[in-house]
C-alpha cells in the first residue's frame, strides 16, 4: 500500500482519537504526581498536634482533613448505621449522628462501633475526633457507649492515576495496532 491509497479521514480520525488518548494518560500521569502529594499532606495533617475548625465545605475540608477537631453539638439525630471497622479491627457498623452546632450548621458524626446496627442513644453534646472526607467528624474518644472506630488514614484514599495513564497508553497502542492491521487487510484485500 502506498501513501496515497492511506484512506485520509480515517486515518486522521485515529490520529486524533490516539492523541486523545496519549494526552489524558499525561494527563493521568500529574494527577498521581497531585495525588502523591496531597496524601503527603494529610499524613503529615495526622500528627499536627494543632487542632482545626470543622470544615463545613468540601473545599474546606480538604485543607485540613485528618487534623483533630472539637465541635459542640447542641442538638442531634441519629443519621444511620453504615458499613465500619473498629480500631481493633473488627467488621461491623459505624453510628452517626447529623449534629447542629452551636453556629447552627449540621455536622455529621460518626459516633462509634459497634456489631449491631441498632442506633444508639445519643442527644449531642461535645464532640472531639478526626476530621474524614465527607466531612465528617470521626470521634475520638467513641461516644454513646460504642467502641472506637479505626482511625481515618490517608493511605485509603484512592490512588489509581498510574493505573488509568497506562490503561489510556494501552488504548492508543491497540488503536494504532488495529488501525496498521486493518490497513494492511484493505491492502491485501482480504
């Protein structure tokens, strides 16, 4: 096959959509550089023996996520039972509890473990803990009677941008892989 009978529109289609492709696997690349980095941060936010205002946003909360906290809750309902680990380990249910401070604004709390998902009793009250993504306020020490949660981590935190940009570098080679055997297909004319 010779340069002229190369089919222009496809071939540009493919150029492009393989570009495309490489583009967001550097694209992927700098976001794990990003990533790398912010849960260097919050590692570094565990051990800040400094405590923060809880964040209300999520903007917010992301520049002091895993830092220590204290909130005065002067009302609360139970907000439900949800999947949790204790500090030792153990499977079973966290407790929170949607909290109104004393500004007026909902905090959610995650009160404790426990092995049933029966809600506790629990009216509100002071509440120190870790600030976790959501936000939300894990407490430390449990309340309500429950037993401590395992302490929020920034190694959980998903990190999978290499995966993705090796996972776009492989679409743009089995692109340019196909397109070249369909190339040489039409050439051949089988």
């Amino acid at each position: 096959m010779t340069l002229r009978q190369v089919p222009l529109v496809p071939t540009v289609l493919v150029v492009v959509a393989v570009a495309v492709m490489i583009a967001l696997g550097v694209w992927q690349l700098g976001r794990a550089e990003e990533k790398r980095a912010l849960i260097a941060q919050y590692r570094a936010a565990v051990t800040d023996a400094q405590p923060a205002a809880f964040p209300h946003t999520a903007s917010a909360a992301a520049r002091v996520l895993y830092r220590r906290t204290q909130v005065r809750c002067v009302s609360a309902s139970p907000a439900g039972a949800v999947s949790g680990t204790s500090a030792d380990g153990r499977k079973g249910w966290a407790h929170r509890a949607r909290c109104r401070d004393a500004n007026g604004r909902d905090v959610l709390v995650d009160l404790g473990f426990s092995d049933q998902p029966v809600a506790p009793s629990w009216r509100g009250g002071s509440v120190a803990g870790v600030i976790a993504p959501g936000p939300r306020l894990v407490a430390d020490p449990p309340l309500a009677g429950l037993s401590p949660l395992r302490r929020p981590d920034p190694s959980d935190l998903p990190d999978n941008h290499l995966a993705y940009a090796i996972q776009w570098f492989v679409f743009a080679g089995v692109a340019v892989a196909i397109y070249v055997l369909a190339l040489r297909r039409r050439s051949t004319g089988s």
